[in-house]
C-alpha cells in the first residue's frame, strides 16, 4: 500500500491526503507552546496575509503562537529565490541574513519554524557556522513544502 501526501490531485493507484497549510502553521506553534517555549521565530518568504502556503502557514503559527502567550520574530524575505531558477533553493546569503537577524534579537529566540524544507539544509549551515546547533542550542521544525 502507498499513500502520497500532495498538493492536488493526481493520476494514481494510491491513496492521496492533501496537507492543510493553516494545520501546518498551528501544529508547531502548538508544539513550541507545549514545551514552554514562548519566544520563537519564523522563517520563510514574504507572503504574510495572503491565501498562499506560506501565507497561510505563517498567519495560523503567528495567532497561535500569540494566542497562547507567546511572541513570534518574523525572519521573512523578498529575495529568498532566484527568480527562474529551477533548482527552487534559497540564496544562502538571505539565509545568512535572516539568521544574523536571529542572533541579534534581544532576547533571542528559543524555538524556529522553518516553513519549507528546501530551505532547512541552508539553515542548519548558517546556524551551525554562527555557533548555534541545530536541534540542541535551538529547537528547530519544518515541514515539508
């Protein structure tokens, strides 16, 4: 048996389960809400506001995170992707950027919502380089795009 989890229909001869994105914002809100963690941050493409997946998953963790108590750091960019590229991987240099925004807050961050997975591999280096480890300084989740 095969279950494939997309977004849309396909031909197939499995099952198919089409991911909420507003689940995918409140899921880890609710999980860093859980574990005490109320001072977090998110990163991912500027599209807050709109019907979008990012838009849609950034809005659900930040009124989540908010309703429970806590505070979210917004780590967004414009220039994230390099229009036409079709490899659909970040611009490290605006990972870096947004981590150093990380680092400077004051009081940093305990907890990061990473709202793709395309862009976790240049996360976890950017993080690592700075000092900060992955899963141990900083509790990190993402989901898959």
């Amino acid at each position: 048996p095969c279950v494939a989890v997309l977004g849309k229909t396909c031909e197939g001869t499995f099952d198919q389960v089409t991911y909420s994105n507003p689940a995918t914002g409140t899921l880890p809100a609710g999980l860093f809400l859980k574990n005490g963690l109320t001072n977090v941050a998110i990163l991912g493409p500027t599209e807050p506001g709109r019907a979008t997946t990012f838009g849609l998953r950034y809005s659900a963790f930040c009124e989540t995170m908010e309703d429970g108590g806590g505070q979210v750091l917004s780590l967004l960019s414009d220039d994230l992707y390099e229009p036409g590229n079709p490899s659909n991987q970040p611009r490290p240099s605006e990972i870096a950027a947004l981590i150093r925004k990380l680092q400077a807050a004051k009081p940093r961050p305990t907890g990061l919502f990473v709202m793709a997975d395309n862009l976790l591999p240049a996360t976890y280096a950017e993080l690592i380089s700075t000092g900060i480890r992955p899963g141990i300084d900083l509790p990190v989740v993402c989901c898959n795009s």
